[in-house]
C-alpha cells in the first residue's frame, strides 16, 4: 500500500517539484554532523535562519550586531565588513564582497541569501501609511497526513484527537524595521476544539519586533529568544557547536530575536528590548511570564519540568500549563576600541518549587527550589590576528562557572581555535546553554583545539579534539570519568563538483564490569559527492558507524555496526522543481543508529535517525504558478525488512512499512 500511495504522489504531481537545497541549508547539514545539538535546537536555528533571510539585512545600514547574528561568519570577516562600509560608505552591489579578502567563496555565497543593498542612509523609522503601502505579508498553511494508524489512533486508543499535525503561520514585514506574526500549531493526537483545547489548537504564539527606534535597536513584544555572553546565565536561542565555534572564533554578543517557530518550549514571553544608551554602551533588559507543562510529585512539587510540549492523551493533558516560570534579567555591553565588556543577571521564579527524584547519585546535583540568580561577566578583545573572549558566571549557591576562548589568524590560510571551561557540578542556570561536551552548562571541564586550513582555493580541511573531565557521577558512570571527541573534515569545490569526507572517533568512559570505568568508542565517517548546475542537482552520501559498547559482563560485548547509502536528485526551474531521495541502511541495533538530513517542507525540519535493516525514500514537489503563491507536497515511505511492527506503545504502527503525505502551501503579497 505504501509503495502505491508513492508512486500515485510521484505521478499525479510530476512534473513539479522542490527546489535544491539553499546555501545555508548546506552550511547547517554539516553542522549537524556533530551531533552538539538536539532535535529542538536545529530546529531553532533552522527557522532563525528562514527567517532571516526572509527578512534580509541591509547591508548599506548594518549594525555589528546584526552582523554578528549570522552565526557563519568569523569575527574577521565581520569586522573587514564593518570597516570596508566605513572606508567607502556604502556599497553598490554585493559583488563588492569580493574586495574583502577574507570573504571566500562560500561564505559570499551565504550572505548574498542574508543581504541586499538598500540605500546608504537609514530613512527613519517608517510611517504607519509607508508600513501599509509597502508592507510584505506572507500566509503559510501546512499539514501532516499518516496513512496508517498508530496505536493511539485506534478507536479504543488513548489519544483524544486527529492523527493530523497542521499549522497556520502569518507574518507581516518592513525592510528590518517590522516583523510581527503569529503561529497556531496543532501536533498528531491532540485534540481540536474539544477538552483542553477548546479554542481550537493546542497552541498559539504571537511576537511583534520594531528596530531602528531611535535610541531603541530592538524592542520584542510577545514571545522572543536572548542571547547574552557566551551562554553561561543566558541563551535560549541556538548555541555554538564544536564546528561552528572554527567560524566564528567563540564570537559572543547579545542576539535578541523574536520566537517564530511552532516549537513549544525555549522561548521568553513578554518584552524585551535594546538600547543604545551612547555610542559605546548598550542595555537589554527583559521581562517574561509563561506556561509550561511539568510532571508534579504528589505534594505537588516539580518533578521534572516538561520540554516535549505534547498534550495527545488524558495523562499529557492534565500536565499541560500547570506550572508558570517568571524571569526578568538585562545585558549591559560597553565598548572601547577593540575590547567590549559585559555584565548579564538573569532572576527566575518558579509558582512551584522544583524537588526531582535523587534516588540515584548522578541526579543529586540537579537544581532545586522555586528560585534561581545567576550572573556574569564577559569580555572580549578582537585585535587581527587575535580574537579573544570568555564569561564567568556565579550561581546564586555560590557556584561558579567559566568558558574561555582564545583565536589566532597564522595567516589567511589558517586559523586555530582554543576554548577552556570549567563548569561546577554545583553550578545550576535555567537559561544556560553554552559550549560543552555533555550538553549542560554543569559537571564538566574541558580543552578544545581546532584548527581550520585552506591550503588552495576550494579545498578547506578542519580537525579539532576536545578532552572533557566530569567531576560528579553522571547517568551510566558512578565515578568521576572522562570523554574525548575527535573530528577530520575535508570538503574540496571545483568546478560543478563538491567533494567532502568526515571521520570521528567518540569516546566516553562508562560503567563496566565490576563498575570498572571502560570506554566505549563510536566511530563515524561519512563520504559525499555532489553535483550541481543552476537546473540539476545529484548527491550521493555513503554514511558508517563503529560502536564498541562497554561490556558490563565477563563477556565481551559485540561491536555495532551500522552503513547507510543515500541519493539525492534535484531538477530546478522558474516554476516547476522536483526533489527525490532515497536510503538503504543497514545496522546492528539502536546505538550503532545513522543520522541524515532529508528534504523537508518549508518551515518544517526533518533530521531523523534509522535503525534495523530497511530503505527510506521520499519526493518532494513544489510548483510557483505565480511569483507570489506556491503550493509544496511531500511523500515520504520507510520500509523495514527485519519487523512486522514500527515503534512502540502508543506510537506502534502494526505494519512493516509507513507513508506520510505533508501538503502546504505559501503565499506572498
């Protein structure tokens, strides 16, 4: 059934289609290579940066801030930037960015989808007639349509909704002075105008941003992300990875940005807003409120707060908003020359108090209580070849924490990169989120070293290690223990082709035998082959993973194995396009899983993992009958060949094989 419903898409929609991937969203696949982020955070900064180029910079009038918000660039480039617009003013054409010897090819790639040239001068704020006349809107409508059931679906399942996911998204905009929009999502499961929804969907978001206010850089009404220093006290935006940290040379600042993703949790809600108090110092305070799901203990504390936001079943619902979380906080930077200096505080309340399980040792260190204090300072000094910059923060336990970062340009072919961190185990922030090997700002110490060569035009080769130390017990290891990650990139252009091969080797040590500490060891390599000219576009992708899982026996455990082959095919034009690809995996078991990038629908993010012994193959089509409307479709099927059913519990689907259908649709005017 499944493989009819395909073909049926691919017949009744050729000869549309779906563009090629954009440039940014290469740049972000590869990021994603690491694994430093969670499913949320890409999804993030994958709509912060769909946003931002639909909302492109002038660069006649940027700012180093906005600047600095293209998480690609180096400190380098944009300060090359910032002083080739001072030398001549303005420019003409983007082509100018080739006068900039440190903008390469790619990264000039990159911003011709983040910039366009507007006039020299601002013009001031515009009127309200100028915001009507001249206003950009946008309406995009999407939905998920399973051709199964799952066992929650069942009539006697648990589940109180449709088994469709949808979603509404408007937004309005001005040049980069207005954006505001709102976002009513509603996942598979959930009900629809019925029990706790009786409003219709499950979730509703609205965010208002002006810039250019005068004094005023940015003022966000509604709901809105910050990012301060290096992560330490404040960042509930996207973080720096291990890779993206070898571009931007642990850049830090302060990003304030509204919240426009239908992403249910790491977001403010309330106001913010940036001042430029003088010339050299600026000022963002902020105040939020909301509502968030929690798990509660019978006394009616926090067990654990909620990140998954789903409401499908009786037992989702009743957890749904029952605990709010207040924060205020500011950022103060103030500027001399090449050094900046920082100060964050960030205050949290929580309506009830948080009291998790400490039953096992590694959860005794997790926050407690209904309020938190965090703050920090940080600096930054960017003198070429140098760029350095660090934050240390204190906890209102006295805790303290600390990430320093050290860049050196030895020439226009090679930079290196060093990072320290310190975070106590005692150190606890709500909003944290900063460089790290565990994925928390606690229990971790650590050096980094990455070095970035070009050694001829096209051809880039980035290493880096990273040795971490964990002081305090963590899940699977009762004693202090260690972890080292290390990575090879090469990546080589030359004419059509686009040539790239990675190898990493992860270790951690974990409980063994006897509670010996052993490490285990993940081996990952992935080789790729792309071609590509302004109408075709083909991919092939070979990915393998090696993973030596401790033994917690006399015996020795087996090695996983895991490979995946992947091809892509793309055909481009004005208004039809077409995207078609499939996978062969073959692996051991869960931990030996492949990861890879799929072709998703606008706004939506598709990065999942697979595992068992199986193919994947999907089509996307897009068709534009008018510049301003486009209607965009998805099939997707997943075929196993070691199972007659696919997930577990309420997820379970009673067959071998799965198609989703995803229909949308975008309209400008």
């Amino acid at each position: 059934m499944s493989y009819l419903l395909f073909l049926l898409t691919l017949l009744l929609m050729c000869p549309i289609a779906a563009s090629a991937d954009t440039e940014w969203e290469t740049w972000l696949e590869d990021l994603m290579q690491d694994g430093d982020y969670s499913e949320a955070q890409y999804e993030e900064m994958y709509n912060s940066l769909s946003d931002m180029t639909q909302n492109k910079i002038n660069i006649n009038h940027a700012t180093r801030q906005e600047l600095e918000a293209l998480p690609f660039l180096s400190e380098k480039q944009v300060m090359d930037i910032m002083e080739y617009l001072d030398r001549y003013h303005s420019m003409k054409s983007l082509n100018e960015l080739m006068s900039i010897e440190s903008i390469d090819y790619e990264t000039r790639q990159l911003l011709y989808e983040f910039l366009y040239v507007g006039e020299g001068k601002s013009p001031g704020f515009p009127s309200l007639s100028t915001l009507s006349k001249y206003g950009k809107n946008e309406l995009s409508l999407y939905g998920k349509l399973p051709m199964y059931d799952r066992a929650g679906d069942a009539a006697d399942g648990e589940y109180l909704g449709y088994k469709y996911k949808f979603w509404t998204r408007y937004t309005f905009s001005y040049s980069d002075y207005v954006k505001a929009g709102f976002v009513a999502a509603q996942d598979a499961g959930e009900p629809f105008f019925s029990q706790n929804n009786k409003y219709g969907f499950d979730q509703y978001s609205a965010y208002l941003m002006l810039k250019r206010l005068g004094r005023v850089e940015a003022l966000v009404i509604g709901r809105y992300s910050v990012s301060a220093g290096m992560g330490l006290v404040m960042n509930n935006g996207f973080s720096i990875g291990k890779t993206s940290v070898l571009q931007n040379m642990g850049r830090q600042g302060c990003v304030l940005r509204p919240h426009t993703s239908a992403s249910e949790s790491g977001y403010l809600q309330g106001i913010a807003a940036s001042f430029s108090l003088t010339d050299n110092l600026s000022l963002t305070p902020f105040l939020s409120y909301r509502k968030t799901d929690a798990t509660l203990n019978g006394d009616g504390t926090i067990s654990t707060l909620l990140n998954n936001n789903y409401h499908r079943t009786s037992a989702e619902l009743s957890k749904k908003n029952n605990t709010s979380i207040s924060a205020a906080g500011f950022n103060a930077i103030w500027n001399i020359g090449d050094f900046s200096l920082g100060a964050t505080a960030v205050y949290t309340h929580l309506s009830r108090p948080l009291k998790p399980n400490m039953s096992a040792t590694y959860k005794r260190i997790y926050p407690v209580g209904s309020n938190f204090f965090n703050a920090s300072l940080s600096y930054s000094w960017r003198h070429y070849p140098f760029c350095i910059n660090g934050e240390t923060a204190i906890s209102d336990k006295g805790a303290i924490a600390t990430v320093n970062s050290l860049g050196y340009y030895l020439s226009q072919y090679v930079d290196v990169m060093g990072i320290y961190r310190f975070y106590s185990f005692r150190y606890n922030s709500m909003y944290s989120n900063a460089f790290s090997e565990g994925g928390k700002t606690q229990n971790e110490a650590g050096f980094y070293l990455g070095v970035n060569w070009h050694p001829r035009y096209g051809l880039d080769i980035s290493a880096y290690t990273d040795i971490a130390y964990f002081a305090w017990p963590r899940y699977g290891v009762s004693q202090s223990s260690y972890a080292s990650d290390n990575v090879l990139s090469i990546r080589y252009k030359t004419g059509n082709w686009l040539l790239s091969a990675r190898y990493r080797l992860h270790l951690k040590q974990k409980d063994g035998s006897g509670r010996n500490l052993q490490w285990r060891q993940e081996h990952r390599a992935r080789l790729s082959a792309e071609w590509s000219d302004e109408r075709w576009i083909s991919r092939t992708q070979i990915d393998y993973s090696s993973v030596s899982p401790v033994s917690t026996s006399a015996y020795s455990s087996s090695v996983s194995q895991s490979y995946m082959l992947t091809q892509n095919f793309g055909f481009i034009s004005p208004k039809y396009s077409l995207y078609v690809g499939g996978k062969y995996f073959n692996t051991d078991g869960y931990d030996s899983r492949l990861y890879s990038y799929e072709r998703a629908m606008p706004r939506t993010f598709s990065y999942p993992s697979y595992f068992g012994h199986g193919i994947r193959y999907s089509l996307v089509v897009e068709w534009r009958p008018v510049p301003s409307l486009q209607f965009t479709a998805k099939s997707g099927v997943v075929d196993y060949f070691d199972r007659s059913t696919i997930g577990t519990s309420h997820q379970q689907i009673n067959a071998s094989s799965a198609c989703d259908i995803e229909l949308g649709m975008k309209w400008k005017w």
